[in-house]
C-alpha cells in the first residue's frame, strides 16, 4: 500500500567515525525534509541496518551492508570511475556521471538500476564560484598566506596502512623527501580524515607552516589557484573550477592504481590524468611550470564531462527528485 510522504521513511547512514563524508548526504538529507518526507540517519559502522525503511541511501559501496528496507540507493561518497566494485550491492545506483556509471553497468555488471544523478556535494561549491576571491582572501588571513603568491593546495586521499602498498595510496608520507614550505610558497596541505592520526603524517603536520582541516573542502578548493594531489577524488571535484591539477606519484606511472585500468573494458574512456604528473622531488618546478602556462585545460574539459552529470549546482534537486521517482514506481509514494 502506497503512502504519502510524511509516512514514508528514508534512513540515511552517517557514520559517526566517517563526519568527512557526511557532506555527500547531508544536501540530500536537508532537502527531502523540506519536501515532508521523514528523514533519519543511522550509523552503519557494525554492518546492519536494524531499523526497517521504505528507503536507505547510502555512500559507502560495500558488501557489508545488511539492508532492512526494499529499496537501497548507493550514492557513492567518491566520482572516481576507478574503484572497482564488484562487490556493491544496492537495489538503485545514482552515479555521478557516465564514466561510473559505465563501470557499475558494463564493467561490474552489478545487478540493480542505474541512474545519471550528478554529486550534490559540489552543488555549494558550484554555486558559490563567483565569491571565490572572497574565500581567498579569507584563508589568506588565516593561515597567513603570501597574497603576491599562488595558493598552492595539496589534497591527497590518504596513506595505507601496510608498507606493501603504500604505491598504490596517498602519497603525503613523500613529502618526507623535500623541504616543500621553503620550496613552494603558500603551499597548504589539508589531509584525508583517515589520517588525522596517523603518526607519520601527524609528524609531517606538526612541521609544516601552513596546514587546513575542515571535513568539507569547498571553501579551500574555491581559494585555492593549483590543486595538487594522488588519487583523491577531491582533485575530479576541482575539475568544475578549471584550475591547473598536478599529480603527485610514488612508484612507476603506470602500476599507480588511479591511471592503470584494472580492467581492460575501462580502456574506452582512456587514461584517467586531471594534469601534469611528477614525483615529489619535481613538485616545485612542476607548480612553476603550471603557473607559468596551463596546458591541461582540453584535458580537463574532457574529464569534466565524463566523470560529473550536469555539474550546474541542481544535482541536489535531481537527486532528490529521483528518489521521489524510485519511491512512485516501487509503489511506496502515492504522490
């Protein structure tokens, strides 16, 4: 029996230890209670969920997920197309753009619908662009930035833990090999939220001059004039303020997992690369050569239109109106 929606129920998992990622469901959230709907997170950390839902949305692909509803949605915290998910499991995909949605339709082959959503994470940043120098000047007063100097932001994802593949993660525990305050100037480092405390990157903060924490980084991504980073989806999510992107490696160009396709069907879209790619002993003559000249933007404009759907600051909007959809043709909503 159909219901209408201030009797349908749309549980959304907020992990307590995962507070970084909450900003990919937290527009979702705000915006289906405006729209009546009866709306509560749960902390999905133990691997079930035992409140019954009509819906769940989540962000985290994993097998460990136990649903108690009929309807899962999977919005993945992260765009890239990379990260191979064979073992996803969710009743409905909302992917970012086509270039993931390709790899869970046709190259995972996961059972389920799927749908073109866009990443309503973005919508804030989207819709704010035009106040970048605003929030430029603010982090400039707040770390203490050179404002004659480009600011340079370097966002990683974070550092594995076994020795035996930190190759294939974050590459913050490379900056060990120079001295990169006094090379690059307004160079500012705002770590994953899994390695807050980490002892060897907590060592690398400690002696760095300029440091940034905050688990969303819009506003630093909007002051920001170079991003440097790995295999972070922070750097995709640059890719809507067509800044130049540089990539840092720590081992052989193409075993890095972020530009080496796992499979051969990913071949189609081509090598993942945002911008320039060095190792971190180049960093500094690479962030010069970029001020200097911006050879990428042809790059970035191809990726920018593969990996986000309609990146116009509505896919909150469409988000949301597609739950509405869901719910009507799974006979929940009667609206």
């Amino acid at each position: 029996m159909s219901k209408k929606k201030q009797d349908v129920s749309i549980g959304i998992d907020e992990r307590k230890n995962h507070t970084f990622y909450h900003a990919i469901t937290n527009p979702v959230k705000e915006e289906l209670t405006k729209r009546g709907f009866k709306v509560e997170t749960y902390d999905n950390t133990d691997g079930s969920v035992k409140k019954k839902y009509d819906m769940i949305i989540f962000s985290y692909g994993t097998t460990r997920n136990k649903y108690n509803s009929n309807i899962s949605v999977l919005m993945e915290h992260g765009i890239s197309p990379l990260k191979n998910a064979p073992g996803f499991m969710a009743s409905h995909f909302f992917c970012p753009g086509e270039a993931y949605k390709f790899m869970l339709e046709t190259v995972d082959k996961l059972d389920g619908k799927f749908y073109l959503a866009g990443y309503p994470k973005l919508d804030w940043l989207i819709n704010n662009k035009k106040n970048r120098e605003k929030y430029r000047q603010e982090l400039i007063k707040e770390l203490n930035l050179d404002p004659t100097k480009p600011i340079v932001t370097y966002l990683p994802t974070f550092v594995s833990k076994n020795p035996d593949n930190q190759t294939k993660r974050g590459t913050t525990l490379e900056l060990k090999k120079i001295n990169f305050d006094k090379l690059i100037p307004n160079f500012v480092i705002s770590v994953h939220g899994f390695d807050k405390g980490y002892r060897p990157v907590v060592e690398i903060l400690n002696k760095a001059k300029h440091k940034y924490w905050e688990p969303n980084k819009e506003k630093l991504l909007l002051a920001s004039d170079i991003i440097v980073g790995d295999i972070s989806s922070v750097l995709m999510e640059a890719l809507v303020l067509d800044i130049p992107i540089i990539h840092i490696h720590n081992d052989d160009f193409y075993s890095y997992s972020m530009y080496n396709h796992q499979k051969k069907e990913h071949g189609c879209y081509g090598l993942l690369q945002l911008g320039d790619f060095c190792s971190i002993e180049n960093l500094p003559e690479t962030v010069r050569k970029n001020i200097k000249h911006d050879d990428y933007k042809g790059l970035r404009k191809y990726w920018l239109e593969r990996l986000l759907y309609k990146p116009d600051g509505q896919s909150t909007k469409r988000v949301a109106d597609l739950v509405e959809q869901v719910l009507k043709e799974e006979n929940v909503l009667n609206e």
